[in-house]
DNA sequence: ATGTTAGTCATCTAGACAGCATGTC
DNA sequence: CTAGATGACTAACAT
C-alpha cells in the first residue's frame, strides 16, 4: 500500500509523504489503514517501537482534520509533548495547525480551540476536562501514545479515566491507541471497541542476545566474539566492539543501562576511557565546545562530571541532570558525536535516542516495598532494547544483556529473551487513585449519584478487566466518605455533589488529601491567630484538625510576619551559607507547654506544609539526616503549620523530617544559595533541585488559592513565599526580581548596587547599573525596557567600577572574576 | 618506613505529571 | 521468600 491510494488525507500530504520517502507502507501501517484508522475507525496497535506507529497516528489525525474535525494526541512526559509538536508542524503548509498544552508550556485555551491537532499529557487534558475547556467537545479524533502505561500505578489512571471520559463526551469518538507490545493487547482494545493492529515486524532488523564469558549469544544461535581484556569489563568490551566495527566509515554508538545514578556516573566516567581513544581531532574540538556549554549550564558538581565524560566522548543521563544537559546530551548522541550514554530508564521512555548497540547491564533494581532487588518488568526490558537500530544509519540494531555465569545467562534468555511481555493491568481500584478521579468525576458533572460514578467507572479498563464489581465498589465508598468528611463533597440522598472547595481542588488538580493536609495546616494558624484576638478562654477551634490548634500558643499582635530576613544581606560573607535568618520575633526559642511562643506563619511553615502533601516527592533521608533534621526540628518547631508527630510515632515522624529536609532546600533556594552549594548539601542535582522547586511552587499556587477561597489571613504569606520559590530570592528582592531578564543573580547585584526597588532601577544611574550587570549592555538595556524606562539606551554610558566590584564581591560563585571586565557577551 | 593488596564494612538505591496569570508612569 | 555495587577504611604483607 502507498501514501497514493489514500483518499482521505488532505491534498498534498500522499505526495508529501512520498517526498519523505515513504514509498510503501509499513506491514503494520498498512494492516492499520485496512482497520480504519484512516477513516475515522478505533484502532490499537500493539507494535514494536520504532515501527512507524507515528505515522498511523498521523494518518487518522489528518484524516480527520480534513473530514473537519479536531484531533487530540496525548502523550506520556512534556519532553515528548514539545518532540511530537514539532514533528506535526511538518503539516501547517497543508492547512494543519498544531498546538501544544502542557503544565510547563500552556497556550491558552482560545488559541488552543483554533489548533485542528493539539499535543497534550494526560494529566493536562484531564485538568482541561475539569475545567471545562470547550473544544474538548470538538474532538472527533484521540490518540493515546504509550497506552500501556495505564499500567502504571500512580499516572495510569488518569490515563485510563480521562480516555473514557472523551469517550463518554464524545460517543462517536475514534480513539487510536498506540502501544508497545504487551501481552494482552486484545483487552485493551476491547476496552476501547477497536481493532486490534498486532505485530513484531521492525524496519530495522533487532538482534538481541546475551553476553557471556568471551562471547555474546544472540537469539537466533549466532554468536559474536567479544573477548573481555584483562582489567576490562564486560561492559567496556562491548562498547569498544560496537565502536571499532565501522559501517559506511562509522563506529557503532552505545546506550548503557545501568539501576542507579551513581552507576550511570561511575559507568559513564569508564567507558570515557573507552571512547576517547576512538576520536578524531575534529571530534574532540567539538567535544570541547559541547562539555563548554555543559558546564556553563550549572556550576554543580554533576556538571563538571558530565563535562569531562563529554571530553572524552562518554556521557551519563538521569533525571538529576538539568534539562539543558539532558537535550545537550541527547541531541549530541544523535549526532553520533557523544559515542556512548550510560543511562536510568530515563532515557528508555524518554525523547527519540536511538543507538546501534543497547547494552541492559542491570537487570534489578532496589525495591524498598519489594524488600531488594527486583528484576525489571520484561516490558521494560524490551523498551530499552528497543532502542536498538538507527533508521537510515544502522543495517540492524543490537540489544544485549550481560550475565557472569551460566544460570544467569539462561534465566536472561527466559525472562527477557523469549519471553512475552506483561500484560498491563489497571490500577485504577486503589484509593489514591481513586481519590482524585471520583472527585472529579463528580465535580466535573459526569455523575451526581454513587450509581452514577459506579456507571461511569464501569467504562474503565478496571471495569473491563475484573469481575469483581464488589472490590471497586467498596474502595468508591470508602472515597466518598473521606470526600465527605473533609468538605469535598455533599451526599443527601441518594445524590453527590461538590462543594465550592471540592471543586476548587479538582480545578487545582491536587490530590484531594494535599488539599486537606494544606487546609488543616492554614486552618490551624488562622486558628492561633484567631486566639490572639480573642481571650483565651473563648477561643475555639475553626480548623478541622482540633489537635492542631494546640500546638499553637498565644501572644503577640502581629497576625503573621511572614518572610525570612536575608542573613546579613548575604554579601558580606560571600553568601558562605545564605540561610535565612530566624524571624525577628522568632530567635528567642521555645518555651515548651508555658506559652509565649509567637505564632507565626514562615515561609518555611509553608514549604513544609506543601512538602508533606502526597503531591511532593519527598527527599529520601540519608545517614545522619535523621539527627540533623531532628535537632533542627525542634529548633524550628513554631514554625510548622498543624499539629507535628511525636517522635515516638516513628514513620509519621520520619515524614515530617524528610518533609523538613526538602523543606529546607526550599528555604535554601529562595535564599539565594546557590545551586552547586544546594546539590553538595542534599545530596541531589541541578535536575531535582528544578523539580522540586517547580512542584512547591505548583503547591503554594493552589495553597494561596484554597486560602483566598477560605478567606484565610494567611493569603498574603503565601504569595510572598510562592513568589520567593518561583524567583529564588530573599524578601527584599521581590520587588527587582520580578522584572524580566533580572533573575536572583542579576538583581541581588543591583540590590547591592543600592537599587532596590523598581522605582530605584528606574531613576538609577545608568553606570551603576551598567556595573552591576557586568557591563552587559545589551542585558542592561533589556533590562531596563522591561522595568519601564524611558531611556533605555545605553549608549556611550562607561559603567561604574565601583558598582561592578561591589556586586561582584556580593555574589558567590559567580562566571566571571572579581575584576572588572569589558565584554559584552550577552 | 613506605607502598601494595586483599578483605571488611557501611552506605545507598528510577522516574516526573499538575494551577494561574503575565506586563506600565 | 527477596540485593549487591561502591568506596572508604584497615589489616596484613612485600619491598
């Protein structure tokens, strides 16, 4: 079958395509179009990656813009959202329009009504379902990619709702789900009455194997020598063969699978000894420059690591990596100038990295709820070694997974080699999961009674899948009863509706149990603000947590001082530890039970509060953290918002302190310590740090809103401490910080210049500023158009020496020297 | 005295979605 | 039921 002999594409794509050079379909392409796929027809195709499932998707979303409908693509992960955005911008000139909404990069809803083919991840079109967004009733056309991730226990069911919540908007909806092979394909595509597209062919031919002693068996009997040297491992050996067997001129590039951070690392930092001895002098100029830009991401330790594997040709991936790393590493893999990455699954869900040789080195990972190493999904597996075989550049892509010893050879062979995958399984009958999804389900009108939610969620796969109805049931009930007890939801009768908060946290798609736990936690110091106006003895308890009011105390007069003063405004001593002094009304410690604590609501209170919610990943404590944070605990204990475990209640205790130590990397950044001195103290990276700074602030958003809507004091400290996540800065940087190009360094440096304010940055001198900033004109002059100024040209204007040394000597760590210089680099 | 090696012991463990609302004397 | 690589530290031993 080709492009050509299909009629219900728009003009001109067929020959497109042709141009492309898809001149015949794919085996299972074609067997997809014969379904339907290109008409409008329900189609799940279970097929290897890297077979043209995205083409399918393309053939029945384009068909179904040109019968004049609206298409949906919804994948697993933002990286893939932003990939497949610009894949189907290859269509515009056909008359397609492509829009893409995720957490991170939202157009708005309006604009997104006009797009005929939106990317989106589930959890964005889940909360675009919640809050209404009214092209969601346009659609005619849903792909879902990655389907078999309903598996998943935490992000499956959002999955799995949200597919048959468009279905339920939309009766006549075609859905094309796209999906790694599995063993029950045909379950899924009963749930989703579709045709089921099934098949192993691969344009690429994949050889997999195992390698032991001085040979790698391959499944198909054939055998390759690869002896290990002396001092060499078997890992090193295959790299270094995949690199010397050239095709076309070229060495085989390889991706390393490894069950830790530290082994990507250390694996990493190995094979750079292997690859760099296999690079020429034009490789290792542009090396250089790539482990330049590396290391200008971030001054962090990682960074400095990924720089000199990158040196050398090597390169390790994980999620601690900054973002930047990880598009700089993996564009750079696919220009075949990185020769090996060493990688945590990260790499085998993420973005398109496809390399000639994938080596599975681990094959089990820690489990703490498994109780030790547990051996990968076989899914899993074939997911990294599906990444085996570059399209165009490779005759034949090679996976092989290492054993030491016989047994272990013989187990890979059945567990992964001629083994079939898992099936997937809903998870969807769990109470967190359905936490979050009844309550939606019911604020977003899609059932008004118990009968009706049961009606609903028998559309899941769950539904499909089990034949006890009795199980869901009783976990919905238990639900709804929690919803209830926390003012989330009305029953009278037999009908549920949502309260004005229950449908608040649906639309802030937060876990119905952060929002209780944010809510107790405002609730109890508006509590204890309450008692300062009240006498003592008719203060009574407006929180839903009446323990928690005791933990407060009376005093004072202020409701609440928010904000932690910047130490020593942090230039005189470099910024050496850039902790946050202690509340001015709050260094005076703790008088046990008697009284005459100062309650007060601390940026710190909140990081805690939203650390300790389901909704954040908590850090993991490390040796030694316990009686750190423990001492700091009791140090610190006013600060907390809601009632605090007894540290005899040892896993609740053992939360709150975790919740602490993230807490406090929080205080940390919006401190403006900086980013290498972050990762040092909590152990973590750059990646993380971003992470975690990204989801408190997604919390303290929802937080302010939830205390806005309870009519809480606390408002306004929330917002300060939102803002002062989001920019990083200490309270009296607020104001600066907020202008565009001014980030926490750049305005901490104008701060110590004496400009404060945006009122000062805009009177100010402009060689003071032109200092402070480096001499950086052009920043200088951005900088000023974006707070306001008239005159924002810096023309002619010398900067000051004195301003620039000042700030230079203020901020730690800092690019350039202490020593003035006259470039403009920006 | 100094360097080398083998053995012991404690430490630590993958990933990543989401709200809101944008600016000015 | 169900861990194991890593790196710091140490003891024993060779030069």
């Amino acid at each position: 079958m080709k492009p050509s002999d299909l009629s219900t594409l728009p003009p001109g794509v067929p020959e497109a395509l042709e141009d492309e050079g898809v001149e015949e379909l794919y085996p299972p392409q074609a067997e997809a179009v014969e379904a339907g796929v290109a008409d409008g027809e329900s189609v799940v195709a279970s097929v290897p990656t890297a077979s043209g499932k995205t083409l399918i998707a393309e053939l029945a979303m384009l068909s179904a813009v040109q019968r004049g409908g609206k298409a949906l693509y919804i994948v697993p992960l933002r990286a893939l959202a932003s990939e497949k955005k610009a894949e189907f911008e290859r269509w515009e000139e056909f008359g397609v329009d492509v829009g893409v909404s995720t957490g991170n990069y939202e157009s708005d809803g309006e604009w997104l009504a006009s797009r005929d083919v939106i990317v989106a991840t589930s959890e964005k079109v889940d909360s675009l379902v919640r809050n209404g967004a009214a092209w969601v009733d346009d659609l005619t056309c849903v792909v879902s990619d990655e389907v078999h991730l309903v598996d998943d226990s935490h992000r499956g069911p959002t999955l799995e709702v949200t597919l048959a919540k468009l279905r339920r908007v939309n009766p006549g909806l075609q859905v094309v789900a796209l999906s790694a092979t599995v063993g029950n394909a045909d379950e899924v595509a009963d749930w989703l009455d579709a045709d089921l597209v099934q098949s192993d062919w691969r344009p690429i031919d994949l050889k997999t194997g195992v390698h032991y002693g001085n040979a790698v068996n391959f499944d198909d009997g054939s055998q390759r020598e690869v002896p290990v040297g002396t001092g060499e491992k078997q890992t090193e050996s295959l790299v270094a063969d995949a690199l010397d067997e050239r095709i076309d001129g070229q060495g085989g590039s390889s991706l390393v699978f490894v069950n830790s951070r530290r082994n990507a690392e250390g694996a990493a930092k190995r094979m750079a000894e292997v690859t760099s001895r296999r690079l020429d002098a034009g490789e290792k100029n542009d090396l250089r420059e790539l482990a330049a830009e590396i290391r200008d991401v971030s001054d962090a330790d990682t960074s400095e690591d990924l720089a000199r594997c990158v040196e050398k040709g090597a390169a390790f991936h994980h999620a601690g990596l900054a973002s930047e790393h990880r598009s700089l590493v993996e564009d750079a893999f696919r220009d075949r100038l990185v020769k090996c990455i060493c990688a945590t699954p990260t790499l085998a869900a993420g973005v398109n990295t496809p390399a000639r040789r994938v080596i599975v080195r681990d094959w089990k990972r820690y489990d703490g709820e498994f109780g030790g190493m547990k051996p990968l999904d076989t899914l899993e597996v074939h997911q990294m070694m599906g990444r085996a075989g570059r399209p165009g550049l490779d005759p034949y892509g090679e996976a092989i997974l290492l054993a030491k010893d016989r047994d272990t050879m013989d187990e890979l062979f059945e567990r992964y080699l001629w083994a079939e995958p898992e099936a997937v399984r809903s998870k969807l009958a769990a109470e967190p999961a359905l936490r979050t999804h009844v309550l939606a389900t019911v604020a977003s009108g899609f059932a008004t009674s118990r009968e009706g939610l049961l009606d609903f969620l028998d559309r899941t796969l769950y539904a499909s899948q089990t034949d006890d109805d009795a199980r869901l049931a009783e976990v919905t009930d238990r639900v709804l009863e929690y919803l209830e007890v926390n003012g989330f939801l009305d029953r009278e009768g037999g009908s549920l509706t949502a309260t004005g908060i229950g449908h608040t946290v649906s639309r802030l798609y937060l876990d119905p149990m952060s929002a209780a736990e944010i809510i107790d936690g405002l609730e109890a110091a508006e509590a204890d603000a309450e008692s300062l106006r009240q006498s003592p003895a008719d203060r009574q308890s407006g929180g839903r947590d009446a323990e928690g009011v005791d933990a407060g105390v009376t005093a004072g007069e202020t409701g609440f001082v928010t904000g932690n003063e910047l130490a020593a405004s942090s230039g005189a001593d470099g910024g050496g530890d850039g902790r946050g002094g202690e509340d001015a009304g709050d260094g005076s410690g703790r008088a046990g039970g008697a009284g005459g604590t100062e309650r007060t609501v601390t940026p710190l209170g909140l990081y805690h509060l939203v650390s300790r919610t389901p909704d954040m990943y908590q850090l993991y404590l490390k040796s030694g953290d316990r009686e750190t944070y423990e001492e700091e605990f009791y140090e610190r204990e006013g600060e907390f918002l809601g009632h605090a475990p007894s540290e005899f209640e040892d896993v609740a205790f053992e939360e709150w302190l975790s919740a602490l130590k993230t807490a406090r990397l929080l205080e940390d950044w919006a401190s403006e310590l900086d980013e290498d001195r972050i990762a040092e103290r909590y152990g973590v990276g750059p990646g993380d740090i971003h992470g975690k700074v990204d989801t408190a602030e997604w919390l303290l958003g929802a937080a302010e809103r939830l205390s806005a809507e309870l009519d809480l004091d606390s408002t306004i400290a929330v917002r300060e401490a939102r803002k002062r996540v989001e920019y990083g800065v200490g309270e009296e940087l607020l104001d600066l910080a907020g202008v565009r190009g001014l980030g926490r360094k750049r305005a901490r440096r104008l701060h110590e210049a004496g400009i404060e304010t945006r009122a000062d940055l805009r009177e100010a001198d402009k060689p003071v500023v032109l200092g402070a900033l480096r001499g950086r004109r052009r920043t200088a002059e951005r900088v000023l158009e974006n707070v306001g100024r008239k005159d924002p040209s810096m023309d002619g204007v010398r900067k000051d020496a004195g301003a620039s040394a000042a700030a230079t000597a203020a901020v730690e760590g800092d690019d350039e020297g202490g020593q003035a210089t006259f470039g403009d680099f920006s």
